[in-house]
C-alpha cells in the first residue's frame, strides 16, 4: 500500500472572494479554479489570529492561541507543543519547505529535512546558507532584501513611481525593479518543482510551499504591471455615514485617515492599488499551476493529498481602506480565507462545505490522511475528514480568533467582536449582513445575543474538567437537597471579587452573584440579600429582567479570563499600542 505524500501550498494574506472560483468579477485565477474543480471547497474557514505568525502557529500546531499561547513574533513553544512538518518527519515523511515560513517559535523543532527560506528573518533556519532566496539573488545579480521581498524595514530598493496618496510617496505600492523570471514567486515555483523533479524511491513527502505575496510590497514585475486596466475594476461598497458611525472609533480612524484608503487617495488611487494586488494574485496563481503541473508530470499527483489556504485575509477595498491593518480589525475579510482540500486518488469531485471551520483543522485531518494517530497529542483542531458534519449551511458551528485583547466568537451566523476592558464592540448578523456593515453590538435589542456569544467566550476560555471534577462542581450548586455543606455560597460566605473553580466561575458584585458553570451551559444570575441568595430571584441569559447586569458581568469575566493568559511573547509598536497590551486592552497590536 502506497502512503500518502502532502503537498501544502500557502498564500499571504489573500481576501477569501479573490479567485475567479468564489466569484470574483475581475480577478483571474484559473489554476487554483482548476484545484477547486476536483477538491472540497470550505468557504467558511477561519484563521485563529488575523496577523501572520499567530495564525500560521495555529495552522501548524493544530492549537488555538490561548493554548500555544504565541501572540507576537517570538518566544519559543514546549517540547509538547506538537509540530505538524515534525511529526511527519518522525513518520518517515521527507519534509521539504519553500518560501516563507515565519513561525520561528519552533526553534530547533522545525521539522523539515530541507529548509529554503524567502523571508529575511527565516534565513538564521536555512539547512543550507547557499540554498536560500537571499544566496541565489546574490549570485544572480540582484540585492537582498530587494522591492519584493518583506517588510518594510528590510528593503535596500525601492519601486520607481511609487503610487501616492494625497502627495505622499506609498512606497509598498509600485512597480517592481526585479524581472519576473528573478521574482520571488517564480524562484518560490521552480525550487518546488526541482524538489518534484528529482527521482524518487518510495519514501512519501510532504511539500511546503509558501508564496510571500499577495502581502505587501505590491510592487509586480514589470511584465505584470499591466496585467489589469485599473478602469475596470469595480470597487466594494462603502460604509454609509450612518453605518460608519456605529462602528468602533479605531475603525472609523481608519477609513477616513488610511492612506491606503478611498477617503486619502480616491477611487482612482484605489483602483490603481487594486491593480497591483489582482496582478500578485494572478502571479502566484500561474506560479502554483506550475508546481500543479509538474506534480501530473511526477506521476505522483494521486498518491497525494493537496490543500490550498492563506494565513489570513486582506481588506481588499472593502469599507473603502486596504491592508490587514495590523491585527486591530477582526472583519471576515481579514480572518476568513481559502480553504480547498484535495484528497489523493483520481478524479476528485468538487464539493463545497459551508459551516464554519478553522485553520487549525488542517493538522488532524492532514494526520487522518497520512495515516497518524493523533491521540497524545494536544491538538484543539478535529479532522475536516471525520468531524460532526452538522447542518451544512453558511457560518452553522463555531469559530473562534483572537488576539490578545480582541476576542471574536462566530456562531451559528452571528458574529462577537469583544474588546478586552474596553467599551466598545461589533456585533454583527452575517446571514443579512454578510459584509459586516451594520454593527449591532450597540443595540438595546440584541442584548441576549451579545450575552449569548460572551458566554460561549467565556466556555472558550474554560476548558471542561474531568467527568469526576464536573460531578463534584455539580453537587456544590445543588440546592435540590440540603446538604451538610451547603451550596458554595453558603459554604465559603463570598461576598466580593471573582473566584475560580477549574471549570466554573463566580463574580459577586453590588449585590449580585454570577455563577458560571460552561461545560453544562449554566450562567445563572441572583441577587443577594445579606450575602444569601434571595427566593424567586434567578435568571439566565435567555431572560429579560436584569439582563443589562448579566451582560455587565459576563463581559468583565472575560475581561478576567483574557489578563490570566501568560502568552510566550506580545507584539506591540507604539508606546500607546504596548501600554494597551500590558493592561490586556483591545488596541494594540496583537
């Protein structure tokens, strides 16, 4: 029996409707068309950060952040953290990366045999100096870091005319000095190919290949620049003055001050911006058919199993401004991407799945595939392949995103954008309002669903004890029977402040108590006489008295539960930004 080979190809921050499959008017991209003609589309697949570090831990860890607790750029995971390239290197997989990887917290568990980085700080984990982006622009002639090559800091040439936005040079945002054959896209393809190219003695492989772009510098080669006529791209509806006022004031700072955005530079500029990002799309497209190519040509290609995703998304034009701005918007745009899976075998068959599923999903169902056990290891994702199915309609499930202080809950086609210790917040219906314009969140009206979704937060954040530990909880609010210890209450006489219970919570506060018991779904409101709980007086989040102090209280126990994570690193940029993040607020960067 023939094992499985993987072949992972990701992009770099790609809006979700961008490809000519989902849609898209304009842009062009007929070979990932072509994958998702013969793989199981998931066009409700979310990222677990919206800023490319995190998200990709996540994608290869199988882990949400608040276990591997990676909300910045560095630190270093535990021996137990599970490693997706690891583990099939310790299967016997021959592991190979290309591109860039950027998730550095692995250390000296990075798990591939060979490593050839594209992005200046991976360059320190080549498994060969001379093997690298950096070492081959070198040799042909071109400095590095060069216009194409991210970030910002690193780049030693800049694009000739820049675009500009109210007279000030974009200078992320132009045409590309490198030609297309030396281009970081068309290295990234023929390094894989070589890879698929060499002969091959039964040993399965897993292939990373990793394309830098569409992330900025949107700087094309030249022979790409005129790939789309800036005139004919449509843009995205706007936000109405109205719309714009009931979001968070950050929001409403970006879409009137972005330079990258309608308000500075016009509907032109925004258009000629556009065109540059379409024209990296449809690049990396032709460069990912070329790898798809020469896996037909390998004699491979059904013996191996192919998944296409982006670690996060783009604003695209959408609320009139671009770029992923930061980790501080947590719209659909930003973290809900591509997803196709391709199993092996011949003939695959289109088909698309709506419900909600998350990037952390991958590792388990990439296991399943190649014929793992996953039990021993700490993964929170389940296999695309074999989880509950569920009703298959747009966003039915869950998902869950954060980032330190910015915690979103997406379920059953509602969405929670929750700011720690801040009062503001987004709350939005995605089966009507599927572009996120109309936020609720401020709404007298939807309070029993913003309390519903903070208590499915405040679940997230507790995980279940064991079935003995739930048993024991149980019986300490049981006020069925008297018993000779009595309720928690009235056993332990709190007053004041929050307690914790490894898997329940309680906050008494100006007369009130709230107990939280999330692995039975159990939020429970009373008001207290004397420190004891009055008769007659109970409510849950389904009820209408008192749901105001409800949705008070079980916001400030996530506010609680969100300043207990101990995270390996943070990253923050202004003063501003890290004073927000040491106070776990929701405005800084991660």
């Amino acid at each position: 029996m023939k094992r499985t080979n993987i072949l992972f190809i990701m992009a770099d921050q790609w809006h979700h409707l961008d490809f000519g499959y989902r849609g898209h008017p304009v842009v062009r991209t007929p070979n990932l068309d072509r994958l998702a003609a013969a793989s199981v589309n998931f066009t409700h697949a979310y990222a677990q950060n919206a800023f490319c570090l995190p998200s990709r831990a996540s994608i290869l860890t199988g882990q949400y952040l608040r276990t591997h607790r990676e909300y910045g750029f560095t630190g270093l995971f535990g021996e137990d953290t599970p490693c997706l390239p690891e583990r099939l290197q310790q299967r016997g997989d021959y592991t190979f990366h290309v591109g860039k990887h950027h998730c550095n917290p692995f250390g000296d568990r990075l798990g591939f045999d060979e490593f050839i980085p594209t992005l200046p700080e991976d360059m320190y984990q080549a498994t060969d100096p001379e093997a690298t982006y950096m070492a081959w622009c070198r040799k042909n002639g071109l400095p590095y870091p060069h216009d194409q090559v991210h970030g910002d800091d690193y780049r030693a040439v800049f694009p000739p005319a820049p675009l500009e936005s109210g007279g000030t040079p974009l200078k992320m945002y132009g045409a590309s000095v490198v030609p297309l054959e030396k281009s970081i896209e068309r290295y990234t393809a023929d390094r894989a190919i070589e890879f698929l190219e060499r002969p091959r003695r039964g040993t399965p492989f897993y292939l990373s290949v990793s394309f830098d772009r569409p992330h900025g510098p949107w700087s094309p080669s030249p022979e790409d620049m005129a790939m789309y006529d800036p005139a004919t791209i449509p843009l995205p509806a706007r936000l109405t003055p109205e719309q714009l006022d009931r979001m968070p004031a950050h929001i409403v700072k970006y879409v009137r001050e972005s330079k990258a955005g309608v308000a500075q530079m016009g509907e032109a500029g925004m258009r000629r911006l556009l065109s540059l990002y379409y024209a990296l799309c449809t690049r990396v497209d032709a460069e990912i058919g070329r790898v798809l190519d020469a896996l037909e040509r390998s004699g491979q290609a059904d013996q191996t199993a192919i998944v296409f995703c982006t670690d996060h998304g783009d604003m695209a034009g959408r609320l009139g401004v671009f770029d992923k701005h930061s980790n501080k918007i947590y719209h659909d745009d930003i973290i809900r991407t591509p997803l196709l899976l391709k199993p092996p075998g011949e003939g695959g068959q289109a088909r698309q799945v709506s419900r909600s599923v998350e990037l952390i999903d991958i590792f388990p169902t990439l296991c399943e595939l190649a014929g793992i056990d996953p039990r021993g290891m700490l993964l929170d994702g389940r296999s695309l392949l074999t989880r509950p199915g569920g009703k298959d309609a747009p966003w039915a499930g869950t998902a869950f995103s954060e980032s330190y202080a910015i915690k979103t809950v997406i379920h059953e086609g509602w969405k929670l954008i929750y700011y720690v210790n801040h009062d503001e917040g987004e709350l939005f219906h995605l089966r009507e309002d599927p572009q996120e314009h109309d936020n609720l969140y401020y709404r007298p009206e939807c309070r029993a669903k913003r309390i519903e979704l903070l208590a499915k937060l405040v679940g997230f954040y507790t995980p279940a004890p064991s079935e003995k530990r739930q048993a024991y909880i149980r019986s300490l609010f049981d006020d069925s029977e008297p018993v000779s210890r009595g309720s928690m209450g009235r056993l332990f006489k709190w007053d004041k402040g929050i307690v914790e219970g490894d898997g329940f919570w309680q906050i008494i506060e100006e007369g009130y108590r709230l107990t939280a018991i999330p692995f039975d779904g159990v939020f429970r409101l009373e008001k207290l006489d004397g420190g004891r709980p009055t008769d007659g007086l109970t409510w849950n989040y389904a009820a209408v008295d008192e749901t105001d102090r409800l949705e008070a209280m079980l916001g400030k126990l996530v506010d609680v539960i969100a300043g207990k994570i101990r995270p390996i690193s943070l990253m923050t940029g202004s003063p501003e930004e890290r004073a927000n993040m040491l106070l776990c607020r929701g405005f800084g960067l991660c």
